[in-house]
C-alpha cells in the first residue's frame, strides 16, 4: 500500500496546487517536480481553485446508467431471494432474465449465499461446501424416501395463520406421508401421497415408482434407502426383486440420501409451506402439478440448469406423466 506522503496522495496533490497558485510555479515545471503530466497537474489545480483541499479520489461511478435493471425488477428478485430462498439460475429462469443480471443484483444488495443460510431461520451461518457425488447414467441408482407431514385442518394451519388463529382450526388431523423416488443422475421424481408408511404401502410405492422410471427408458439397478421398517421388511424385498440391488444409509447418516433429502427440501420451501392452503385436500390436489412443473420445467442447478425430463431426454411418454399417476389424499 502507498505511505501518505508519497507523490499525488492527496498531501502531495495539495502541494502541487499550492506550487502554482501560491507561488507562482508554472504548471509543467510543477509537473515535472511530482513526476506528472502537466494535464494531470492542471487537474489538480483546478480542484483547488475551486475550493477542494481534500484532494481525494471521486468516485468513477457515472452519473447516470440508462441500461441499468429498474428498481422495480430489482425489487422482484430481492423479494424472491428473500421470501422462496431461490438461486440466481431459478430467479433469472422465473423473471426471463439473464443469470448475471440477477448476480449482479444480488451483490449489488450485499445478499448472503443460499450456502451460507440456516433453512430453518434464514440467518448466515457459514458452513462447509458438502462432497457432491452423480451417477454417470440415469437408473444407476434411485433415492427413495418418505417425508411426513402434518395435514392442513379445515380452515387453516397456524404456519400461515398464525398461533392464535391455527389454535382455533387446530384437530387431531394426523400426518400424510409422501413416498419419493429421484433418480440419481436426472433427479427425476415419482412421487405419492399415501397414508401410511406401512411395509405393504412402501412395497406398492415401489411396483408404482418402476413402473414409472420403466415408461421413461429407465432401468433401475440400484435402490438407496435409510433403515425404516418398511425397507427392511421381505415384502418390500420382493417388490424390489433380484435384479436390483437393495443399499442401506449408515444410521443417523442423512446426507447419504442426498438428492432425496434434497427433493423434500424443495418440496417443503415451494409446495407444502409456499402458499395459504384452507384444507389438506386443497393442498393435495396442486400437488400433481406442482410435481410435473419439478420434472418438466424446473431449472436444476446441480444438474446445469437443465430439468429432469430434458436429462433424462425422453419426452411425452404414452400413458403416464412425469407427475405420475392420479395422486389421491390418503387418510386412512
């Protein structure tokens, strides 16, 4: 770093002025004395005639920027920063923007990365980048999990209601259980919301989930699964079949089931909690669409971008969606 008194500091950029106005210095003896150009002194001169004895570096910000992105789109993306924790690859894909438009956004309003957020409460929290593993082909391995939760009473549940107001609508409405199964490689998801997690339920899901991967060109080889009752059961065991190896996660190891955890995640932040639902049966009956926009039209940055479907590179199979089947709120 420059010391203070070193030539065309601001100390050594007044003392050049004060050589020419003061005592007459012409300017390009002045100049030659600090080592300028004699248009660089004139500069100099000229901020102090104007009455700047500071002599610091303007900003070299223009003063105006026609092209820049209006304050109304820049709301946009910080509000949906904020609100749905999205990356700049899906903002950009949701407002037809370019992707370093939204960066440049971002950084501009000193915004944290998704890496550095706590989920549950949205604080920075700095955490090491995870060890990302992929399957080289769709089919070489399929996380199948089940998340649970809690269904909607009539009227409202208190997550978007509030405590007050949820207490009132509040009953002994149990939980609905969502069986997933995502492709490794693609992260293509089979998806049903069953009422249980029972080792019959868990067998059916299954015979339903390959016959789905089977209608997109998919051979499943491999099942990854945690250590759940129902997949250790021999029923589930026969559903599988001797040709595709069964994989346990390591206890307590959820991270080991990645792209399913992955998927309830997103499930969570943009179907379950993402909007005001007045029953559980009005929640469920989006969620097919909601999965069919995951596999069709939803940008996967650990995927470059692309979205399940378009990796998978089959299109419009016959008879079956990548929603799956007509998917029906389970309640016994």
């Amino acid at each position: 770093m420059t010391h203070a008194n070193a030539y065309l500091t601001p100390r050594g950029r007044l003392a050049l002025a004060e050589l020419v106005v003061e005592t007459g210095w012409s300017l390009r003896r002045a100049a030659e004395r600090f080592q300028c150009s004699p248009a660089t002194a004139k500069k100099w001169v000229d901020r102090y005639l104007a009455g700047d004895r500071s002599m610091q570096d303007r900003s070299s910000r223009p003063r105006s920027c026609p092209h820049r992105t209006p304050t109304r789109t820049e709301r946009r993306i910080i509000g949906l920063r904020f609100t749905r924790r999205w990356g700049p690859h899906r903002i950009a894909y949701h407002l037809h923007l370019a992707k370093s438009t939204v960066e440049a956004v971002l950084r501009r309003y000193k915004m944290p990365q998704l890496a550095h957020l706590d989920q549950a409460t949205g604080l920075p929290v700095r955490r090491p980048a995870p060890h990302r593993y992929e399957h080289e082909q769709p089919g070489d391995l399929v996380h199948v999990d089940i998340k649970k939760l809690g269904r909607i009473p009539d009227g409202g549940g208190h997550r978007k209601l509030g405590r007050q107001t949820g207490r009132k609508n509040r009953s002994k409405m149990g939980y609905a259980y969502l069986h997933h199964a995502v492709d490794d490689h693609s992260r293509l998801a089979y998806s049903e919301i069953l009422g249980d997690e029972r080792k019959g339920t868990a067998a059916g899901f299954w015979a339903r989930a390959h016959a789905f991967f089977a209608a997109h060109d998919i051979t499943v080889r491999r099942v990854l699964t945690d250590n759940g009752s129902c997949y250790r059961s021999q029923e589930f065991a026969s559903a599988l079949g001797p040709e595709i190896a069964h994989k346990r996660t390591r206890p307590y190891r959820p991270q080991t089931n990645g792209k399913v955890e992955r998927f309830n995640r997103t499930l969570v932040a943009e179907w379950a909690y993402a909007h005001t639902y007045r029953s559980e049966e009005a929640r469920c009956a989006t969620y097919q669409q909601w999965l069919h926009d995951y596999n069709h039209h939803r940008p996967h940055t650990g995927i470059g971008g692309q979205s399940p479907i378009d990796r998978v590179g089959v299109h419009n199979v016959p008879g079956i969606t990548a929603s799956g089947p007509h998917l029906k709120c389970c309640y016994g």
